[in-house]
C-alpha cells in the first residue's frame, strides 16, 4: 500500500505486509533511523555478520530497541524488500503512464528496473541507491530459504508478484499468444539484479564489465534480450520509421543526464562509459587559499571526499555540470562559468583577480585554467585522483561517437579506430582539437555541455 503527499519532493511512504513487523517502523523517528541505517550496514558488513547489536550501536540506541520493530534480521530484510519491490512497481507505473505505445512502455519499465531511482519522490529515510545495492548484495535471502512456503502461505510475497504481474501484463499487450509472460517478466526482474552483481564477484557469469556505472549497458542487454524473445528486433520495436541510431558517450551518465533523457524521448540507445580509470590520491590543502576551483565533477568528487572547504572560502565550478555536483556535495557554489576554458577564465579573473585559488585537479590534467589566469591570481594546486586509460580491446559500435575530453580520445583512438560512417561529436572545443591532431573532424557546441550536445543530436534528427 502506498501514500503520497506533497513536501519539497513528494514523500513517499510504502507499507509492507504487517507480518513484517512488530511496530511500524516508519511511525517513529527511531524506527526510521532503524530503516536508514540497516540498509547501510548491511551494505557494509553484509547480512552474515549483520546483528542488532552492530545495528544498535550505530545508532546510538539499546539493541531491546530493535527488538520492538523487528523479531529478527531476516524479518527485517524481508521487510525492506517488500518496500523495494512496491516502490519499483510505483516507478515503472509512473513510466508507462507517460507512454502509449507497448513497446516504449515495456522499454520504460526496463529502465527503471535498471535504475530504480527518483529525485522527484522517495522517502527521506530510505537512501534508494543504497537500497538497490542492498537488493543486489542480499535481496534473494529474503524468499529463497526454507520457509519460502510458509511466508508465501502469509502473502509476504504480494510485492514482487504484482510487480511481476504488472510487467507480464506490458508483454501480454505487445504479443497476446506469448505463452511465457510471467517467467520473462520475473526474468527480466532477476536479470536486472543479477549481472550487476555477476560483474563485480563472479565477472565469467556476464558480459558485462565491473565499471562504474553498467547501467546503460545492462538496459541495453535486458531489452535486446526482450524484444528478441518477444520476436522483434530492437530496432523495429521502437519503430522502423524511427530507426533508432546507437550513441556511445565517453562518460557514466547519471540518472538526470541530459543525453540520457533525450535517448528516452527520442527512442535511441544510449551508451556511457568513461573509459578511463580513477583513483583516489592522498593530498594536503594548502593553507589561506580565497577560492577552491573545480574544472570537473571528478575533481569535485575526489577532493571533496575526505575534506570540506571552511566556511569562508568560495567555490568555483568550470561550468554548470560541475556546479551541479558541488551543490551536491556542499549545498553552494560562488561561481560557474559559463563558454569555454578562455571566457572562463576571463569571467573569473573579473571577480577574482590578486586572490590565492586552489585548483584540486588529477594527475594528468592540461592545466588550461591554470596558465590562463596564472599572472592574474595565486595558483595553489594539489593532485587528488589519478586518472589512466582502460585496456578497449573490441571497437566500440556506434552511429554517433560523443568524446568528453582529450585523454578520453587518447584512451579510445591509441587503441581503435572509429569507423567511417560513424558521426563524432566533441563536449568542446580541446576535445575537438584533440580529436582533429589524430585526423578526426568533430562538432561541438558553444556552451561545454550535455544540453549543448543534444541540441547539436536533435538537430542532426530533425
């Protein structure tokens, strides 16, 4: 069962089967950091060496306390499943509503089941990543024991078979005589989890590679495998008249990724992959610095996880995407820049001219921010992560070839080529000289960024 009410975001709150609990948790501030913090430390130690002791202690609170919600920690677990499965049916209901074509719904449903996420709604006590890791890691342990009969018997599993229901249902309507709807349904759904842990532990079990971010390509795989099941190609189930085109981003794309959502509305398949490597490196924080700037959400990322700024330096982010990931991570940002590395530098040097700046940066970076404003300010500079190429032992097949930095295309063209008839297009304008040096002419917009690029795909579409 499902409320929703309105705050900032919508709140969502989902009520598992009342067998899954002694008292509600989520009715009391307790029971809530009970939710939140279970789903970390399980995370964490895994559901072996999970106790309410450990629970207890992180949260500061007697382990009898525990015991007034849950009997034990298998109850538990299956409660947060139970609340994982209902918010994923709530998710891929709010996705097919915006559709109607079968096809594009069942396509939208295999996207949420892949990211089973919402900054629209959710619930404030309840980490969505965090819990879809936990479903990854430990979900199967909450149905597959010997008492699966018995919970069954109590409709502890009501969740998952109406999640299940709803997708066969999406099948039913795009092949009627499919003799198979509910199997490929919970298939699709096990599939979803399954890889991505196969990738990480047990990597012979899938063709997919343990990077950063698989989702893209575990989408791609579940719904080539559908459509090829259900007797269609991937191509004609969006659509002949369509014919949906292949792009491949040298970068992970969040969920709110601009190029992502213009894949969905579009109806072409979309890849992101960075293909470099990073690594965290130790470094110290120079002293009396008046700005941090970020020239990229990866140096924001791995110098802003083990420091915080002080309260009295300002932030500097290269552009808007940057500035989204500062906001993110410290709730404020001073200054963005807007065009290219030489216009911002030339609108950061306006307000900051005589200041002392660090530039947090990684081990292989151009500098161009730097040099430019190198007469103009203090440059303080550290190194927090490295950054290497990744072994691309296959070509890349795609219609559209989106580069997102120069060591992204030396990463890519010192081992590849890409073919002839492939479109290439370049986040800006180093990126396409990089791409020019090695005989590659590439377009790219104004403004370095991920709208930019869809402007320049949508009008190569219209």
């Amino acid at each position: 069962m499902l409320h929703t009410h309105a705050f900032m975001a919508i709140q969502v709150r989902i009520l598992p089967p009342s067998a899954l609990f002694i008292s509600d948790p989520q009715g009391t501030d307790l029971g809530k950091r009970i939710l939140a913090n279970s789903i970390s430390l399980i995370n964490k130690v895994g559901l072996e060496d999970f106790t309410f002791r450990k629970l207890a202690e992180n949260i500061g609170s007697a382990e009898a306390s525990v015991y007034r919600y849950f009997s034990n920690k298998n109850q538990l677990l299956l409660y947060l499943t139970n609340w994982y499965w209902d918010w994923v049916h709530h998710l891929v209901v709010q996705e097919m509503v915006k559709e109607r074509d079968p096809w594009l719904r069942l396509k939208a449903a295999i996207g949420v089941l892949v990211r089973p996420y919402s900054s629209k709604m959710g619930a404030d006590y309840i980490n969505q990543a965090e819990l879809h890791q936990l479903i990854v890691n430990e979900g199967t342990k909450a149905y597959r024991t010997k008492l699966v009969d018995q919970k069954n018997s109590k409709g502890l599993f009501w969740g998952y078979k109406g999640l299940t229901e709803e997708i066969s249902k999406m099948i039913l309507r795009i092949d009627p005589q499919f003799r198979h709807p509910k199997a490929l349904a919970s298939s699709i759904f096990e599939m979803a989890h399954d890889h991505p842990f196969f990738a990480r532990h047990i990597p012979r079990l899938t063709d997919l590679e343990n990077n950063e971010d698989i989702s893209d390509r575990l989408e791609e795989m579940l719904w080539i495998w559908t459509t090829k099941l259900l007797g269609r190609s991937p191509q004609k189930a969006l659509g002949a008249a369509t014919s949906p085109c292949r792009v491949f981003v040298t970068r992970n794309l969040k969920a709110d990724s601009a190029l992502r959502h213009w894949a969905d509305v579009s109806g072409n398949i979309i890849t992101g992959r960075s293909l470099l490597k990073f690594a965290q490196v130790p470094f110290e924080v120079p002293a009396g610095a008046d700005w941090w700037f970020f020239y990229s959400s990866k140096a924001a990322e791995f110098s802003l996880f083990s420091v915080t700024p002080p309260d009295n330096v300002r932030l500097a982010a290269i552009g808007e995407g940057t500035a989204k990931t500062l906001r993110e991570l410290t709730g404020r940002v001073d200054f963005v820049g807007k065009g290219s590395p030489v216009r911002v530098a030339e609108q950061f040097k306006a307000i900051a001219e005589g200041d002392r700046v660090f530039f947090p940066r990684a081990k292989k970076s151009l500098l161009t921010i730097q040099r430019l404003l190198d007469e103009h300010v203090t440059v303080l500079d550290a190194v927090c992560y490295d950054n290497e190429p990744i072994v691309v032992t296959e070509p890349i097949e795609a219609d559209v070839f989106i580069f997102t930095s120069p060591m992204n295309v030396g990463a890519y063209l010192d081992q590849q080529e890409l073919a002839a008839s492939t479109r290439v297009l370049a986040i800006g304008g180093r990126t396409a000289a990089a791409l020019y040096q090695r005989g590659y002419s590439a377009d790219f917009p104004k403004t370095p960024s991920e709208q930019g690029l869809v402007e320049i795909l949508a009008e190569g579409s219209a």
